[in-house]
C-alpha cells in the first residue's frame, strides 16, 4: 500500500525545486512505499534532458529517475492531461510514466495516505 | 487534529510563509497540534538572522520565532536546502570554514527524514507551495 504520494509540479531548469523535490522523493523512498506524480509542468522534467544540462551546465538529476526501481519505487505516474497539453506523447522521455485520466487521480489521491505536493 | 507543516516558498516573495503562519495560528488556537513545521526549497530563508525588514513591515523570523516559543513547536529546516542557501550554524560554519554563521534562535537544521517522519506520523500534511 501506498504512503506517501510526491505531486511533482515544477518544471526542470528555470529553478532547482524540480531537483530538490526528487530528493524529498528520494528520501520517502528509504523510509516508506512512495508514488510519484508528475502533473502540469512537473511533466517536463521527464523529457530527456541532454541538450538543457549541456547548455547550463546543471545536475542531470532526471538520470536518477532511471534509478528508481532500485529504491523500490514502481508506481511513477504522469497526469494525460498534462502530455496532451506539452504534448509529450512522440517526445524521448527518460521513463515512460502510467498516464492517468482525472478520475484515475482523484482515486489515487483517495487511495494513498498521505500527499507531499512540491 | 495533529498536522505537519511543509513550507517550501521564499520567505517575502512567496505567500508561502504567510499562508502557512495564518494556517498554524489557526490550527494551534483551535486546539489542534502540529507535530513539526518543515522548511524546504527557499522557505528555509527565513531562518537567516541577518535579515532586517523594515520595522512597519511584518518581520516573518520573528513571527515563527514566537510561535514556536508558544507553542514549543519543531522548527526543522532541511539541511541541504541551507548549505546551498548559507544558512549555517555554529558547527555547519566550521565544518565548511566559513567566516561566520547566521541561524536565528529558535530553528534546527536537519534532514529531510524530518520531513518524511512528520508526514507519515502526523494526521494530515499540509504543503505551502512555492
């Protein structure tokens, strides 16, 4: 069962709290059964990010979501509305994540015990 | 009711701290608890004692400061978001030889496994976004 739920809503490079969120992730990960969500802009950071880290020469932290399975995160989802709206369906993403409708949300938001919204 | 607090917002140019002091003096009056105010991303900002707001204006250090006092509570800052930040304390100023340090009375520095706890032990969590 999941416990705790990351709403992961930043995009990646125009601040580091995409970066810093994962690590939050990351550390729920040690201590209990997380999920992940990627919704609005947060959706961004799956698409592979190797010209932007060249370009600004930033931590290429999506790699760790490649890791994921490793900390025993399997359920990493992504919000459909969001792919359809930066329409990310053709784009190269570091993971495919299970993509959602609203409802799907609203019974995952229902589901989990608690939520941490970064 | 126990809650635990996730602020994550820069302190004046951010709602976050604002919200989240209106949130907790709320909850603490109505006779709930809080289990710990967590401050990650640039709310940990805050908790830098060499801010002088002009004195006409609220002064959110000492506003958390005197909440805290009050009501006892667990101010915890992320020490990752702090070392990126400079806010440092007496032993985290040493141990990356800095000239000084600048953590305000009344805050700790420590890890997100704070944050984690306070989530899965607390009733509800409450994230004041950035």
């Amino acid at each position: 069962m999941t416990q705790l739920l990351f709403i992961l809503s930043h995009p990646p490079g125009s601040s580091i709290y995409a970066q810093e969120a994962f690590d939050a992730a990351l550390a729920g990960s040690a201590f209990s059964n997380i999920a992940l969500l990627f919704v609005g802009a947060g959706c961004l950071q799956l698409i592979e990010p190797k010209l932007a880290v060249e370009a600004h020469q930033r931590k290429d932290f999506q790699r760790g979501f490649r890791a994921l399975p490793d900390y025993d995160v399997h359920n990493v989802y992504g919000c459909e509305d969001s792919f359809n709206q930066f329409r990310l369906h053709n784009q190269a993403l570091v993971i495919q994540p299970t993509l959602l409708t609203q409802p799907d949300i609203s019974a995952l938001l229902k589901s989990v015990q608690r939520v941490l919204t970064f | 009711m126990n809650f635990a607090l996730n602020i994550q917002g820069s302190p004046y140019t951010s709602n976050s701290h604002w919200s989240a002091l209106n949130f907790a003096q709320a909850c603490l009056s109505e006779g709930h608890g809080i289990h710990r105010v967590f401050f990650y991303h640039d709310a940990v900002l805050v908790a830098n004692a060499l801010q002088a707001p002009p004195q006409d204006e609220m002064n959110l250090t000492t506003a958390w400061q005197t909440l805290g006092q009050d009501y006892e509570l667990d101010l915890c800052l992320c020490v990752a978001s702090c070392l990126r930040r400079g806010i440092l304390n007496d032993s985290e100023a040493q141990r990356f030889e800095k000239t000084a340090s600048n953590l305000a009375a009344g805050f700790n520095i420590s890890g997100l496994g704070q944050l984690i706890e306070a989530s899965l032990v607390s009733d509800r969590v409450i994230s004041f976004g950035a």
